[in-house]
C-alpha cells in the first residue's frame, strides 16, 4: 500500500511532468529558444505549486527544495522541444495537457491544504488556485490573457475536480479512490467544454461599445 504522501508527491510530479509540457509547447509556438522553452517549462509546471505551498507556510516550497521538480520540467521540456517540429500542430496537444496537468494539480492541491489542517471550503479554494495558478503565470510571460478568464470551464473544472477530494475525505473515504475521481471530474469538464464549447456567461458589449452612437454631444452648448 503507497502511502498518502508517496501517492500525493507522484500525483504532484505527473502534474508537474504534464504542464511542463503545455508550457513548452506554447513556448515553441511562440519561437522562443531552447532557454526561454525551458523556463516557460518550469513556470507552467511549479507555479502553481509554489503559491499553494507558500500561503500554506510549507516553505520553502517542494519545487525549490526537491530537485526532482526541476529534472522533471527540463525533461518535458526537451522532450517538447525534440518532439514537435510543426507549429500548426500544437493547439490540440496544449490544450489536452493543460486539462491533464489542471486535473492533478487540483487534487493534489486540495490534499496538501488537508494536511496542512485547512477547512474544506479553504481546501477546494485552494486546490483549484493550484491548478490554475501555473498556466495563468505562462500564459502573462507570453503576453496572453490567462485561460482562466477567458476558456470555457478551466476554474470551474478545477474547483470540482478538488472539492471531490475534499468531499471524499469528509466523508472518509481513501485519498487515491477522491483523487482519481477527482482528476477525472475535473478533465472530463474541461474535455467536454473543449469540445463543445462549453463556458460561463460573459460580457456581450464592451464599455465603448454599450456608449449610445446618437449621444448629444455638449461641445458649443450653453
């Protein structure tokens, strides 16, 4: 039997490993070098782990004390950067990976805040921070609109995805049973809203946009 925290650290990895790689590819799709790949590399893959870490006081953070964080994102690095040659083939491969890593990062997130004695609203909260937190830092140093804002479902699915691990371990059952149930809530909604396009209510008109055309215009009156 794999202990809770062997099983959270290997979840944490594969996060690490998966989102690595989702931050690659978008740094490949932006023609950055091999140096600029692997730093968008780590900071997809760690980031968010590093802020779930640090407002918990589990400091230093695992991705700066544990050099397994860092060989893991060189390696999907490398591997993303000899993997693809073609650009107009990574939109797909990025998206899928980013579900990936969106799904372990929340579970294992909300396990850690667990450990660490926070109640289950807070958990779920941060759980969810933790899976969005390293695509929100690669998509800002590549100059995007983070997906959490804009794509369809990305927090929500987070937030599912770790409130079922919070839930479960209310409810006592086994970490790896709420985990994988969890990661798989949470890629299952980010899939289907991939798919078909799925996503929450958003702003119709922009404020320039909602200013009336016919408005009177004050200049010469008096």
């Amino acid at each position: 039997m794999i202990a809770i925290g062997t099983f959270v650290h290997i979840l944490d990895l594969a996060g690490t490993f998966v989102f690595a790689i989702s931050g690659a590819a978008v740094a490949i799709n932006r023609r950055l070098d091999i140096f600029g790949i692997l730093v968008l590399s780590f900071v997809a893959g760690n980031f968010g782990g590093i802020t779930r870490d640090v407002l918990i006081g589990a400091v230093p953070p695992a991705a700066l004390t544990d050099g397994s964080y860092l060989l893991v994102s060189v390696l999907a690095g490398l591997i993303t950067f000899f993997w693809y040659a073609g650009i107009d083939e990574l939109r797909s491969p990025v998206l899928l990976f980013d579900a990936a890593g969106l799904s372990l990062f929340a579970v294992t997130g909300a396990q850690k805040a667990i450990a660490f004695g926070l109640n289950p609203v807070m958990a779920a909260l941060l759980g969810m921070l933790t899976g969005i937190g390293g695509g929100m830092m690669r998509d800002i140093l590549v100059r995007d609109i983070p997906q959490v804002l804009r794509s369809d479902l990305y927090a929500i699915a987070a937030l599912a995805g770790a409130s079922i691990v919070v839930g479960g371990n209310m409810l006592g059952i086994s970490y790896g049973i709420s985990a994988l149930a969890g990661a798989a809530v949470c890629f299952g909604l980010r899939f289907m809203a991939i798919r078909y396009g799925w996503h929450l209510p958003s702003a119709r008109l922009s404020a320039q946009q909602r200013v009336k055309p016919d408005a009177p215009d004050d200049e010469g009156t008096g």
